[in-house]
C-alpha cells in the first residue's frame, strides 16, 4: 500500500500512538459510573477520540491521491523548543509567580516562536488569556491556584 500523504499520514499516526497511549494510562484508574465520573472516565474517551481521529487521518492518507505526496517539510526546531521553554518556564513559575505573571511569561515566549510577532497582539492575548483562565479555573472550577506571587499575598 502506497503513502499518498505523508503529512496526513505520519499525523495520524501520531494521534492513534497519543490517543491509544492515553486510553491505555487511563485504565490504571477508577471508570465510576456515567452518573459520577471517575478520573479515567475523561482521559480514556478523550484517548479513544484521538485514536479513532488519526485512524481516520491515516485512512484518508492512504486512499485520498494528492498532487505531490504532501511530503514533509524541515523540521522547525527553532519554534518548537521555544515553545517547550514556554511551557517548562510557566511549569516552574507558577507555584513562585502566581498565574497572573506566569501565564503571560507563557504567552508571550510562545509567540516569540512564530514568524510574525506583534507586542499589540501579544498583550492583548496576554490580558485576555489570563482574565478568562482566572474566570475559569479560580472563579468558576475554584480550583487552588496560586494568582498572585506568595510574596505579595502574605
């Protein structure tokens, strides 16, 4: 069987590996029942979801002709370890800094990874992003994350 797509095809099978890998770390824990959800009752039917996506992308590659084989590009080893280092730097700045400095520490060194990049837009995501995650995870989910830095709240 030929490859037809080589960009749909390796991303699918990307998505079955992540999807089948999820599903399968979610069963070392408890299902529940459909009434009360268990922690892998998300994780495995996000899991599933992921697998039966890239089985469909990777079907697709192999039956769907295309022009050139879509084959893939250089790798972009510049943006992607950009972004590793934003999400590694808001991993470790969190608990210390508090999710009202982190989080646009977090937005803004990932925009830096992009081609085009606008302090206009940057901000704007930043106030945005950050207002909406306090909305969410403090106010909505009252989850215990820490907002501001210990230093200014104690």
């Amino acid at each position: 069987m030929k490859i037809k797509s080589q960009k749909d095809f390796w991303s699918g099978l990307m998505f079955v590996i992540t999807g089948v890998s999820f599903a399968w770390g979610a069963t070392n824990y408890s299902f529940g029942v459909a009434a009360r959800p268990g922690p892998a009752y998300f994780p495995f039917g996000l899991g599933v979801l992921l697998a039966m996506l890239g089985a469909f992308i990777l079907f697709e590659a192999l039956v769907v002709e295309t022009d050139d084989g879509e084959p893939i590009g250089k790798w972009a080893f510049k943006p992607m370890f950009t972004i590793v280092l934003a999400v590694c730097l808001f991993g470790v700045m969190l608990p210390r800094m508090g999710m009202v400095l982190s989080l646009p520490v977090l937005i803004v060194v990932a925009s830096l990874a992009g081609d085009e990049f606008h302090w206009k837009d940057a901000v704007i995501s930043c106030v945005v992003l950050t207002v909406g995650s306090w909305l969410i995870f403090i106010k909505g989910l009252s989850l215990v994350i820490p907002v501001w830095p210990p230093f200014l709240t104690a």
